[in-house]
C-alpha cells in the first residue's frame, strides 16, 4: 500500500507561480511513473504532467512551457512548478503513482486557484 501526501497549492494572481509536491510512502513498494492530474468543476480529471522511469516526461499541451514536473526517486518525491498561471489553470490537483505492479494511487487533491 502506497500513502501520499501533497502539499502547495492555494490562491494565486494570474501571471504567478506556484509549486505543487507529493510524497510517496509505504512499504515494499516501487513507483514505476509519478504524475499530477487536475479536474476543474464540471470537467473531467486530465492528465497535467506525468514523471516516468528513466528520464521520460510528458505534458499536456495547455500546460507545455509554463510547468515543469520533477522527480526524487531517492525521497519518492515528485514535484510540480507552475509559472504564467492563468485562470484556466485554476482546478483540483491530484497526485498520482503507479507502482511496479501497475497499481494506481492517488492523493487527497489540492485547490488551486488562479484569479484574473
């Protein structure tokens, strides 16, 4: 069983910054991929940005350039920098791991909101 923590988020005026973290803990786990997905209301839960074994990082296209997702496999960390935040931005964060086993976890979410 995986437990994950986030952290950040809050209320921020459009054109700021942001940084979002999560914190993977448990037992006898690995994490193959660490990623942040967020669901505005009314709106499906969408991928923001996805950290996968190795190297391999990918965005969605609306937040390409402006976020930046980083991971610490040593502290099982996985971090998300947000910059020229905009309205549209403002929604729920969720954290996301998948262990190795290809179970899927998912943090409480966090409020994010960007005013204009």
């Amino acid at each position: 069983q995986v437990q994950l923590v986030e952290s950040g988020g809050g209320l921020v005026q459009a054109g700021g910054s942001l940084r979002l973290s999560c914190a993977a803990s448990g037992s006898g786990f690995s994490i193959n991929a660490m990623g942040w997905y967020r669901q505005a209301p009314g709106k499906q839960r969408e991928l923001v940005a996805v950290a996968a074994s190795g190297a391999f990082t990918n965005y969605a296209d609306s937040v390409k350039g402006r976020f930046t997702i980083s991971r610490d496999n040593a502290k099982n960390t996985v971090s998300l920098q947000m910059n020229s935040l905009k309205p549209e931005d403002t929604a729920v964060y969720y954290c996301k791991v998948r262990d190795g086993l290809g179970r899927n976890y998912w943090g409480q979410g966090t409020q994010v909101t960007v005013s204009s």
